[in-house]
C-alpha cells in the first residue's frame, strides 16, 4: 500500500527522486517509470503532476541554474567590484558539493539540441549572466572570465577530481581569488 501524502508532499518527494535520476541519466535517459517505482505512483500520475517528462527535467534544470544565481546574488549582496565577485566565487565554489545540482545543469547543457531546452538553458545562463555582472558593476569580458572558470569548475567537480592523484586535477581543484580578475578588462583585452 502507498504512503498517503498531500499533493504538495508527493510534488516535493517526486522532485527530489527526479532530480537524482535526470542527472545521472539526462533528459532522454532518465527513466519516469523508475521515478515512479521508487515513489511509489504510477507513471501516469507523474504525467498529471508534470505534463510531459521535458517539463519536469525543465523544471529540475531551471531550478538547479536559480540555486546558484540566487546563492550568489545573496552572496554578493551589499559589495561591488571584486568584493562582490570574490564572495560570488566562493558561493559558486561551495555549490558544486551539491552534485545533484551540478549535474542537472551540465544535463540541461547537454539537452540544447533541443529548441526547448535550449530557450530555457540560454534564459537560465543570462540570469547567472546578470547576476554576475549587475552585482559587481564589473566589464563583460571579467565576467566572462569568471564564468569561464566557474565552468572549468564545474567539469572538474562532474569527474570528480577531489579524487584524482594527478597534476592536472591539481591545477584544476586550484582556487581561484578574485585578484585574478583585476587586469581582466576590456582596456588590457585589445
């Protein structure tokens, strides 16, 4: 017999289940009969909650992508300049502990082939875009930078280089500081 739960529980507990499996497996991968077998519904009620399989992967992507923008709008939140990048960088860098998160949005990247995930991927990179550049009042091309190293970050994190004995996993695990980013400008990038 199934656990009786409120729809907002059974959304929540769907979710959490989801998010495991899409990004372990990606959009056309991830298996909703297997969502549904270990929440313990059926496929069809999962369709009732989503709609469609994309809808939910979107919706577990979109959120992964809010997570981290919205961790480093807080993060920033009251400085400016490499303060305010520097406190945006240690946010991101914490944030890739959560491998769930991690993946799905490096599954959202690899899903762009289609129109719809892409739209939403794009949406969801220019808010990280945004965040970045409107909390530090910073260049494009020094934002562009530290989302360049974010994603280096975020490839190393996915094969796990925690655990690599290699030289090249250290100069990858290396942490970046903001004083880094101060001769990235628009003037020294001519």
């Amino acid at each position: 017999m199934t656990e009786r739960m409120s729809g907002t529980a059974r959304r929540t507990q769907v979710l959490a289940i989801a998010a495991k499996e899409f990004a372990a497996h990606g959009l056309h991968g991830a298996s909703t009969e297997a969502i549904a077998r270990e929440a313990g519904i059926t496929q069809a009620y999962i369709f009732r909650m989503f709609g469609t399989k994309k809808a939910l992967f979107l919706e577990l992507v979109q959120s992964a992508f809010e997570h981290v923008s919205d961790g480093m709008r807080d993060a920033g939140n009251g400085k400016t300049g490499l303060d305010a990048l520097s406190l945006m960088g240690a946010e991101y860098f914490d944030q890739l502990a959560d491998r769930t998160g991690l993946l799905l949005q490096l599954q959202g990247f690899a899903a762009c082939g289609d129109d719809e995930v892409r739209d939403a991927v794009r949406a969801c990179f220019a808010r990280m875009w945004d965040t970045a550049q409107d909390g530090t009042g910073l260049e494009p091309v020094t934002v562009k930078t530290f989302l360049a190293f974010g994603m280096l970050l975020n490839a190393g994190a996915a094969m796990d280089v925690e655990h690599v004995d290699a030289g090249w996993a250290d100069g990858v695990r290396t942490r970046i500081q903001s004083g880094l980013f101060a001769h990235v400008t628009t003037d020294a990038n001519r």
